[in-house]
C-alpha cells in the first residue's frame, strides 16, 4: 500500500463506553491504515476507533472530520510516546454539526 506521510491531529477511543479521551498526531496513512503517536497506553489487538481530521491544505476546501474502525496492529513504546499501527476496516466521513 502507498503510505503518505501526513501529520494529522487524531482522537482516539478503545473502548465505546468511554469518550474520546487520547489525542495524538498521525505519522502517516494508507488506505488500510494509520500510524499514530500518542502519549497513552495501547495492546496490541484491541479495538480502536479514531477520528482524523483532514485539513483545508489537503482539502482545498473544509477541513474533513473522517470516523475511522479497526484493530491496533502494532505498538512501538518509546520514552515519552508510544506509536501505534492500526488497521483501517471501515471508514465514514462526519458532517459538521
């Protein structure tokens, strides 16, 4: 898959009952998946779902909110942040409120 490098903010929920309660920045995606960085804990696994926002440099228009699902597939621990690979099984744009 062709990855774009791309350092996007995201949201990041593993359990539905929750809010969004992580935050972090995109590395960079693909269509089957995203890469992230985020300061919180993550097993490799889980569920997750996260929200991307796409900005209007990459638009050419609105900023896009995309609600992503999938699985994490792998966790890079590092000293002050973790990265985290995650699949991408489903996807749906959000609509401004």
């Amino acid at each position: 898959m062709t990855r774009f490098f791309l350092d996007l903010p995201v949201s990041i929920r593993v359990n539905r009952k929750s809010g969004w309660e992580h935050g972090g920045r995109t590395r960079d995606a693909s269509s089957r998946g995203v890469f992230f960085y985020v300061d919180s804990s993550f097993v490799e696994g889980e569920p997750v779902e996260f929200i991307l926002t796409v900005p209007p440099q990459i638009t050419l228009g609105a900023p896009i909110r995309v609600h992503c699902a999938g699985r994490i597939t792998r966790v890079d621990r590092h000293v002050t942040m973790q990265g985290v690979a995650a699949t991408i099984d489903r996807y749906e744009f959000l609509r401004e409120a």
